[in-house]
C-alpha cells in the first residue's frame, strides 16, 4: 500500500493505492465525520462494488443513489437527484457524500458535496484508471452544460482519496485506454522520463500488469498531487494539465457527451496540441511521432471525427473556460515533458491544425 | 458616504453606503475585471434602477437577467436561467455579475457566480432594507430545496457592496418591515445599546428618515462584517446570525416560500426564541415585552399563522441546516444584547412555546 498526500494546509488529504482497499474500512472511518453516509454510484460500478463499500461502512447510517452511467447524465437534474436523496434522508451537515465510481460520479458528487448545506465532507473511491489518475485528485467538481463542459462547478476538495488497484480488472479495454490518456498527459506536459518509461510499459499496462499499473497510478498521482499543491484554483501552473483538453471538449461537446470517451478526446486532443506545437516551431517531428506512436500503443484514437470541421471545433472551443475576452487559450508544449499556456500564437497555424485532422479524420 | 469594510484576508472587500451611490460608476468599475458585466434583476426592481446602474457601466459588455420578484422563485432552476444567459452570451472566467434588488436576487446571483466556471465575481447592489443589512454581506449565497430553505448554495463574498439609500424610497411598507427585522437582531444578540436606540427611533426609521436609516444600515453592517471577519464559514459566532431563523425558515416552507416574507418570518422567529429563552429562565418578562414591542413597532407580526401547529413546526424545524445529529440546535438569549447557541435546552419548553404561539395564532 502507497500513501501520498495532496498538501493543501488545512484541506490536505491523503491518497492511499493499494489492492483490496475497498472492503477496508481502516482508510475509510477516520475521515468520516458523524453518522451519516451518502454512497453515490452508478448502475455499472454499483453491482460490482457497492456491497463491499457497504461493507467497510457497518454502524453508519448508509444510502445509497444509483445513477445512469455516463457522460451524458452530468447534469445539473442528476445533481440535484442526489439532493433530493439527502434531504429526503435529513442528513445533516455532518454527513459524508461518497463517490463509488469513474470520474462523471466523481465530479457530479463532489459538487453535490459542495453545495449542500453549503459544504459537506466527501470521499473518492474511484474504479476507473481516468479518475484514479486525474479526477479523483485536486477538488475539481462540477457539470456540463449544453453549452460547454465542466461549465458549472466548485473546488472542494475530497476528505481522502482511495484507490482499490483491484476495481481496474472489471474496466474494459476502452475505459483503461481512455485512462491512460490522462496517464500519458504527465509525460507530456513535465516528466520526459516518465513517458519514455510509458513507451516500454504500454504494453504491460494494456495486459493490466499491477506493478505497472500501480507504478503508473502512483506517479500520475504524484504529479498531480504536486501541481494541485502549488496551485489548488489555477491561477497558473494548474491549467497544464489541461493538455489536449480544449480540443477534447470541443470533440466531446461536439459529438453529444457519451459518445466519445472523455479519455479518447483528450488523446486525440493532446496530439492536435502537439501538432500545432510542431507547427508552431517548437515540438521536433520526432518527438511529434512518438506522441502518436504512444498514444495508438494506448488504443488512444489519433483522429478525429469526420463531423469535426474546423469552423464547429472554434465555435466549441469559444466557449471554453480558458477563453479571455475572446482569445483561445491553450496549452502547448515545447518539447516532451515541457508545456506551457498561450494566447499569443500565430492563428494560422491553428487553423492548419484543424484542417489536417479534418482532412485524415473518418 | 460611509465605508466599511470587511476583512477576510485576501477575499476582504468594501461596504459603501450613501445616497446616488447606484448611477456612480466611481465605487463600481474598480471591482470589475474583464469587460463582461451580466446584471442580475427582477421584474420589480428592473423598471426603478436598471437604467441608472447601467448608466454607471458605459464602455462593458452589459447583459441583464430578470427574474420573476419573489422567494419560491428561489430555485435552480432560475439559477439555471442565470448559467443560460452566460454560455449564450459567451462570458468568460473574468466576467463579472451584479446582484441588483433583495436578498433572493443577491442570493441567486452569488451561487451562479460562486458556481460558473468554478467561481466568477460578483457585486452586490442591494435594493431592500433587509439586503442592505444582512443578506448582501457575508458571501452566503444559495437557493431554496421544497424540503428546506437555503439547502443548496455555497459560500462567496462579493468583491464590493454598493448600497444606494434613495433606493428604500421605493420599497413598501411591508419589506421595510421585514429589513426591520435582521436591524432589530443586531441588538438583540450583541448590542443592547442600539437596541435602546431602536426603541426610541423605530417611528423615524419607519417614516424613512434618512439620518436614521442610515445610522441603522451602517451599525447593522459593522455588526455583521465583525462577526463574519471572525468566523467566515460559521464554525462558531457566525450561527448568533440565525436567532430566530429555525423558527421562521419553517414558517416560511410550511406557508409556502414567499407567502410570509423572510424578514416577517425571523421577527416572529425571534420572539418565539425571546419566549423560550424566558421559559428557560433567562430573559426577564419584561425584557420578552420590550422585545415584543419593538417587533410591533417595526409593523412586523408577532403571531404565527394558524395553521403552524407544534408538530408541523418540529417536523420543518427538523431539516433546517442547524440540525446536527437529529438535535435541533437553536439560538436562544441570555438577555437582550447577548446570544448563545444550545442544543441542550429543555425541549419541554421548546413544545411549551410553540403550543403556546399556536394557541395566539390567528
């Protein structure tokens, strides 16, 4: 069992990877204050671990709301479902919100926990490598919007994050592929050496072998760990790790949430990213290779969709929440393992960006 | 002109209160970033001031919202409408909304602010007696559940509140009142002194004399920026706020948000905790008459409305945010100018009272 802490003075919380660790109500109980417990997950993680949450949670009064799964049911209606459970229940401020799940039950929890009662204790227990790796850790919570993801949300960070190394032997092929995008993202944007370990490992990691895929989990963690640190709100540093991810929600946004994975749109996102640093002068062809040779050995798409022309990926990028008055703004990368954010490059380039994924998408 | 100020380290932020402050855009613009101004209003206040405030933002991207004018709008749903407005128009994370009217348009723009892109700024120009003094200061924002009063929201503090006195010369009798009814708590829980001078000036503060007026905002806003700068988040002090409120948020679900006033609600709230606090010993008869004679003076009810009987109000009672444990915790006073939090009163004389109050009822 490894044991990280995301320090943040008086909110710091520890991260705890391990195998078996739902059933373990040692790394649960202390962070719960009170008696009351609210278990949120969904119809496909809830028959496959819900009981043995439960089961770390004897003498609390336990609930539990089931909802559909999917990108496309962050909203702000299931939301307030969860709401509707607690008050229905009474629970007070004392209560605990725990999210049993992937990263939608994560984010939608975690801002149900941020706004009842104006702030409640909540705990992540993520079964899905992408919020093992990326969203369980740092308090970004929120919903979508029709127009724009993640457009509505808070900080509030978890009381503890458990990660069950074990949940990940249930996950599909797609959902571990779109996990190691965000895995692939902490190469990228500051650890060369972390992705060139990715480039031997990928194949380990797709066979799902636990010393790769904790080494993996553990660093990912870590980074992000670091960054969320030294910038819990994003006023800098904290907005590299959205590589790839203007593009990505421009694809997701674009296609109807839930059709593509929001792994897989990060993927081809961070490439489109790295093609354009390459244009911009600044990522070698080498190493814009690599990315792609990487991401594909992920069973990470490298295209996009034919529906995406260029014009409907600046209409939905417009409305990202890295925009300021008007200007895109994104992240880049000067080489692997160096990102940095802009506003300030030749739009023309972008433009060709788009074109190029337009013109090879199917 | 008067200014106060609130301090909460790096979220501190002015209180200005005098007369003409709305069409001045001197104490406005610097607190607005970017170039985006959404203005929040309601169908009553709109035709009076919505000209006059956006006189004083020339040279923004103004855009406005209004609302339907009361409290069972309080909801998500309108809060919806606010998000609606903002991705349609494209706002980004530097924009900026203004609350312009009572504590239910404050409350409702300060979630949407607290809540779109993870938290924008917002400002406060409050129109009403009871916003003025309470409702706009502090940065407890939110919205109405059907199971209970102010379930959802998140705390928020503005960047700077703006009260325009000439703006009580267009608010009714009844909402003076009901801003007469947090001035009256300010006294009741810490300030015996301006208690005796509410007793002696409440005829010129119903007449609307403005010196009167304004002496009573600026000592309610002091009193209430003190209590928030020690305890933000209420953990402690903070909950002295709510004297009365458990009794009236259950007057105000069990009539119907909007049927009573909320200020009506806490003046009726408070002499229920006034009567318990004698039941129990502490305050004197004579004190429970001085109280009930001034709520009188201030034209706020006295009474409870018929149909409140004790069980309707424990059951309401029982969901209210003050709940811990099953436990109604209630502010209750020693004597007038002195409050205490208790959830280990005689509930016998909890029953006495509210039987009490429902045999006066009408």
């Amino acid at each position: 069992m490894k044991t990280l802490t995301v320090n943040l003075q008086e909110r710091s919380y520890p991260i705890h990877i391990g195998q078996g660790l739902l059933g373990d109500e040692t790394f649960l109980t202390p962070h719960i204050h009170g008696t009351q417990v609210l278990v949120v997950s969904n119809e496909t993680v809830a028959p496959l671990y819900l009981d043995k949450t439960l089961s770390a949670l004897r003498g609390h009064q336990c609930e539990t709301v089931i909802l559909p799964d999917g990108e496309q049911y962050k909203t702000l209606d299931t939301v307030t479902l969860i709401f509707d459970a607690l008050l229905q229940h009474r629970f007070d401020r004392q209560c605990t919100l725990i999210a049993l799940g992937g990263g939608v039950v994560g984010d939608i929890t975690g801002f149900a926990a941020a706004c009842y009662q104006r702030g409640v204790n909540f705990i992540q227990l993520p079964t899905t490598l992408l919020a093992q790796v990326d969203s369980s850790v740092g308090g970004k919570t929120g919903v979508n919007h029709p127009l724009g993801k993640n457009m509505i949300g808070a900080f509030h960070q978890p009381q503890c994050v458990l990660i069950d190394t074990h949940t990940l032997d249930t996950l599909d092929d797609r959902q571990l592929a779109a996990g190691l995008a965000e895995v692939i993202k902490y190469g990228l944007i500051q650890d060369a050496d972390f992705f060139a370990w990715l480039e031997v490992n990928m194949a380990a990691l797709r066979q799902r072998d636990a010393t790769a895929l904790t080494h993996a989990i553990e660093r990912s963690c870590q980074c992000k760990a670091d960054i969320v640190a030294a910038d819990e709100r994003e006023a800098g540093q904290r907005a590299l790790l959205n590589l790839g991810h203007t593009f990505g929600h421009a694809i997701e946004a674009g296609m109807g949430y839930g059709t593509w994975l929001h792994g897989e749109a990060v993927g081809a996102g961070m490439l489109m990213a790295a093609d354009l640093s390459h244009r911009l002068g600044d990522v070698s062809a080498e190493e814009l290779q690599r990315t792609r040779a990487l991401l594909q050995a992920a069973a990470l798409p490298t295209r996009i969709p034919k529906a995406m022309n260029s014009e409907r990926f600046l209409e939905l990028m417009a409305v990202d929440k890295k925009v300021q008055a008007g200007v895109i703004r994104l992240v880049l990368l000067k080489h692997i393992g160096a990102a940095y954010v802009s506003d300030d490059y030749d739009p023309n380039r972008l433009r060709e960006t788009l074109d190029a994924f337009h013109h090879a998408a199917r």
